[in-house]
C-alpha cells in the first residue's frame, strides 16, 4: 500500500464532514425513521453505502470520462429517484392517520424498499461526486495508489456514512417511539411526506 494510516484519517475527517453536512440522504433517512422506524431506515443506510462506493471509484478511475459517457443513464437515474420519493412522500401524506405499525403501501415493501431508496437518493446526489472529485487528489497520488490503497479509500468512504446514518436512525427511532397519540402520529406522517417530497424535488436540482 501506498496510502499511510494517517491520509486515511485525515481523509476519514473529511468524509465525517461531508455526511454532517445536511442533504438529500439526511432528508430521506428522517422521514423513513420518522414514518417507519429504525426498521424502516437501516435498509436505506445500507442503500447509500452503494453510492458510498461508486462515487469514489469514479473519482479514481476518471469520473469526467465516465460522466460524459453515461450522462443521460445517470440524468436518467435522477429524475427515476425523484418519481419515487414524490410518490413515497404523496403516499404517506394520504394514509397520514394510518397507524405507524399498521399495513402500509409505503412501508410494505420493507427492507427492499428502504435499501433502493437509499441506493437512488445516494446516486442522484451530485454533491456526493463533486467532493470525491475535489476531495480525492488532495489526501492521495491518484496516479501511485494500488488496488488495496482503493479497497481502504473506499472502506473509509462507505464506512463513515454507514455508523453515521444508523446512529441518527437509531436516534429518531427512540424520539418517535414517545409519538403514541393520534395526533402526534398525524402531524409524524405529514411530516415524514412533507420530508420525502422535499428529497423528490431537490434532487433534479442539487
């Protein structure tokens, strides 16, 4: 390896300082925790550690290429997560008085549901790209790195969101867990389809 312990921490510091930075991911993670739980929300961390690992190889391996190659499949791509959360949101605004544990078309799906959503919503994030691109030169010789230099960047990229998104999962879980009246589930579910139509609207023009 030519990646010494001390770029991967400071580059670790770096990735911390990207996820702390609020965005599309934070938005849907909220409102899937708020509308489903811990259960609910861990697929969609689990989602987002894909785009966790593609936007860095991409920044590896040439992104501008990749991009202008790909462009429409990734515009594409966009506007599909955009539909989805628009829907996801318009869904569960509708059913707002359902219960939280109840029978949900939003939530029905589970685990699936939740992992392509953060999958989606991690790949139609271009803000997620332009910090690889800036941030990758700056900590590494991108022409001298080995395949195990890339498999520890990329460990640290997926890593570091991973524990942060579960732990905030964890977190509004045990907040929504005291939301036990009707009307506190009411104003939850409005809120949670308020959180994931503003993620639909965002993404095409973030």
């Amino acid at each position: 390896m030519t990646v010494t312990a001390a770029q991967l921490l400071l580059y670790a510091g770096a990735v911390l300082a990207l996820f702390l930075t609020p965005g599309p991911v934070w938005v849907a993670l909220l409102a899937r925790a708020l509308s489903g739980g811990f259960h609910a929300a861990w697929p969609l961390a689990l989602g987002v550690v894909i785009g966790d690992a593609l936007w860095p190889l991409l920044a590896i391996f040439g992104v501008a290429w990749i991009v202008s190659v790909y462009s429409d499949f990734l515009i594409a791509l966009r506007y599909g997560a955009s539909l989805i959360f628009l829907v996801m949101g318009t869904l569960l605004i509708r059913h707002a008085d359902r219960r939280i544990d109840g029978d949900s078309r939003l939530t029905r799906p589970g685990m699936w549901a939740g992992f392509w959503a953060g999958v989606l919503v991690i790949i139609g994030n271009p803000k997620a790209i332009l910090f690889y691109m800036g941030v990758l030169p700056g900590f590494f010789d991108i022409s001298r790195i080995t395949v195990l230099d890339i498999a520890a960047i990329c460990a640290v990229s997926m890593l570091v969101p991973l524990l942060g998104n579960v732990f905030m999962a964890a977190f509004v879980d045990r907040v929504r867990a005291v939301l036990t009246s009707p009307d506190a589930l009411r104003r939850t579910n409005i809120a949670a389809g308020i959180l994931l139509i503003a993620v639909g609207l965002a993404i095409p023009f973030t």
